[in-house]
C-alpha cells in the first residue's frame, strides 16, 4: 500500500498561535512582540510558514510586516504631486516635533505603513494617491509570474 506523503510542519520554537495571529494580520494587541527587534525575529522565524499562506489567500497583496521589514521602497504616489514626505510644509511641521519631541519625531515622522507615509500631518498627507500594492510588487519584479496570474484572473 502507498504511504501518504505529509508536509512537514515548520518548527515554531518559541512562537504559539497568537505570535502567529499578530504577524498576520500586523496587530499585537497582547504585547506579544514588545520592540520592533521582537517583530523582526518573529517574522524572520516565520516568514516561511506565512508568506506562501498569504500570497496564496491575497494575491498581489503583501502582509503588514512584510511592508514594515522586506519593503525595499515605499510606493510611488500616482496622482502627479510629490511623496508627502518630499512635501516642504509637512517638513517645517516634523522640524518643529523634532524640537519639542526628538525621540518620537525620529520613530514616527517618516514611518511607512504598507509603504505609505503612517503618520499623517498635512492635508495632502491624506490626499495622496499610491500605486496600488500588485503594482508595487510587479513594478519591483517581487511578484512570481504564478501570483500575477492570479492577481489578472481576480480582477
């Protein structure tokens, strides 16, 4: 008789259901990943198991850590203006936080979030337009020719 072939399950030394939750969908509301160095091990370790998963369910699409950590760029705004953090106004607003709040301005000012500014400031900070995710990943060639097919074949 024909033995089953079985995938082997990745190793999460360390790393239970809820680790796994919170690097899936990018929220930690259990203070599972207290530092930024917490996220990255935990993505690094597990990054194997979930990228596959993720790309299989949402094609074209990529995890909110994946953006925080492997992102090699942030995304080009398409409606014609300059990326708001190229914006001279919203630069005079982050030097005046840099004064007040030194620490916090260097974390936050420029943080991405899915490759777009995550703190906002000005009002073209919320106007702003960005190619979509598919397109970021195709422009970057990050997008196996198997995941663009699937992205065509949902759209």
């Amino acid at each position: 008789m024909p033995r089953l072939k079985r995938r082997a399950k990745l190793k999460r030394v360390g790393y239970t259901d809820e680790h796994v939750e919170a690097l899936w969908n990018g929220q930690d509301f259990r203070n599972l990943f207290p530092s930024d160095e917490d996220w990255r091990a935990g993505w690094e370790a597990l990054r194997g198991e979930l990228l596959p998963k993720w790309i299989a369910e949402n094609p074209g699409t990529r995890p909110a850590v994946w953006w925080q950590f492997e992102a090699p760029e942030r995304r080009r705004r398409v409606d014609g203006k300059p990326h708001p953090f190229d914006n001279p106004e919203r630069e005079k607003l982050v030097a005046r936080w840099r004064a007040e709040y030194p620490e916090v301005a260097a974390r936050e000012a420029y943080k991405l979030h899915y490759g777009q500014p995550a703190c906002l400031m000005v009002r073209d900070d919320l106007e702003a337009e960005y190619e979509p995710e598919a397109d970021y990943l195709a422009r970057l060639g990050l997008m196996p020719p198997e995941e663009a097919e699937a992205v065509k074949m949902n759209s």
